[in-house]
C-alpha cells in the first residue's frame, strides 16, 4: 500500500503571521511602554525618545527573522501515513524526521482552538506509550483542513495494523492452559489453607 501523503493547509502559514504579529505588536508596546518611562526618567523627553528607538530596535531583531522563516517553516511540513507507521517531516533551519510507529500509539485526539475556527483548521495529535505520565503528544499534525479526515484515515490505518497483529489460534492456545494452571495452583493453596487450619 501506497503512504498517504499530505502537507498542511495555506491557513496554517496565515495563523502562525496572525500570532506572530499578534505577539510582536503586545511586546512592542509593552517595550515602548517601558522604554519610554525609563528613558523619560532619566534623560526628560530626549531620554524618552531614545528608550523609544531602543525598544523598537530590539524587538526588530526578533520579529523580522521570525516572520521570515515562516514560509520556508510551512514549506518543511509534511505528513506521511503508512502501514505501520506516520512519519512527520518538519523543520526550516534544523530538519526533523519523527517516526510514530503504531505499536507504540495509545490514543488520537482532534484539536481546534479558537484561532484554527476562525481559519477553519485543526490540529490531529498522536500520544503514544512512551510519553505516558506527559501532557503533551508525540507528535502533531498541523495545519489540517480536514483534521476530521485525518483523524479517520490514520485511526483506520491502526486498526489495520492491529488486526494483522492479532493473535492466532495457536499463540492463543498457551493462554487458556496457563489459566488452567493458575485455577490448579489455586485449588492447591485452598487445600493447603484447609489443612493448615485444621492443625
């Protein structure tokens, strides 16, 4: 069987601006804010400028690099659904290939917070064993219009895999003897406790 391969939606990119933007424009102006009043304290309205250019200045060096690795971020992102397996490949400056094998998967859960309805995304997150006792998953699908989709696409991949993985009648054959031998050991330490309790 063929992977189903699929990347995130365009609206992804636009919400990571959206909150990006967001951000920059909460900082710059508690920055400003604070720029100004320090600046206003120490050197009069000269200061005060200055604290102004200062605290513009900063927060340049940190949004305009943000805003440009969006777009090559987005372009990184892909997701792969095969057999036994998703594969997620991300990154725009170090590049990241994470393998969720469906042995170790324990749960799928379908997010939408309020940004992703308003651009009408959500977000497929896969928890497995291995970060049991974490809040978080172990990985993420973003950015997906059809989240829904996803979730049903990878939920019946799993069971695929969990079928083939089924036991057969042969392996299941040991199970039922040890059960035999647990209710004999059983039958055993009640007559032991009997007698015991006779002397």
């Amino acid at each position: 069987m063929a992977p189903v391969v699929f990347r995130p939606d365009v609206k992804y990119r636009h919400k990571l601006f959206l909150i990006t933007g967001l951000v920059g424009v909460i900082v710059l102006v508690a920055s400003l804010a604070l720029g100004i009043a320090i600046g206003a304290d120490v050197g009069g309205s000269a200061g005060a400028l200055t604290g102004a250019i200062i605290a513009v200045a900063v927060n340049l060096l940190w949004i305009v690099p943000t805003l440009l690795l969006i777009p090559p971020y987005y372009r990184s992102l892909r997701y792969e659904i095969h057999e036994d397996e998703v594969i997620v490949y991300a990154g725009a400056i170090t590049k990241s290939v994470k393998h969720v094998p469906f042995r170790t998967v324990t749960n799928l859960k379908v997010m939408q917070g309020p940004l992703d309805r308003l651009f009408g995304i959500g977000t497929l997150n896969i928890q497995t064993a291995g970060m049991s006792g974490q809040t978080g998953a172990e990985e993420s699908l973003v950015g997906l219009p059809n989240f829904q989709e996803v979730y049903e696409q990878v939920a019946e991949a799993l069971r695929r895999f969990r079928g083939a993985m089924a036991p057969t009648q042969a392996e299941a054959e040991p199970a039922s003897a040890d059960e035999n031998l647990l209710a004999a050991i059983l039958d055993e330490l009640r007559a032991i406790r009997k007698t015991l309790e006779r002397s």
